[in-house]
C-alpha cells in the first residue's frame, strides 16, 4: 500500500509543481499520507485482535 501512496503522490506532484519542483512536495505528501494510514491500521489492527480475543474466549482473562 505504501508504494502505491508514493506512486500516486509522485505523479500528482509532478503534475502540478513540474519537474523542477515536485520532489519536495511530494515527500510531504507521502509522509501525510502515511501517517494518516497508520492511524487507521492501528485501529482496525486492534479491533481485529479484540475480535480474536472474543473469539477465543480469552476475552475475560485478559480484562482480570
């Protein structure tokens, strides 16, 4: 997924500021973009280790 978010933000970037112009944007860009997802994995990575929990019937130990 990553790569995807560089490709994409080098190519719009590139688009937009040109040639001469586009590099540091486009770093912004990613670092943006990454910290964004990794937000959002860390939530569903903890909601998906809940579910294995409730799952498992481990659920109650943990809480104790």
């Amino acid at each position: 997924m990553s790569e995807l978010i560089g490709m994409i933000a080098s190519v719009a970037c590139l688009l937009i500021f040109g040639a001469d112009n586009f590099l540091i944007p486009t770093m912004v860009v990613i670092v943006v973009m990454l910290t964004m997802l990794r937000k959002y994995d860390e939530k569903r990575a903890l909601k998906e280790s809940e579910n294995e929990l409730i799952k498992d019937g481990f659920k109650e130990d943990a809480v104790q």
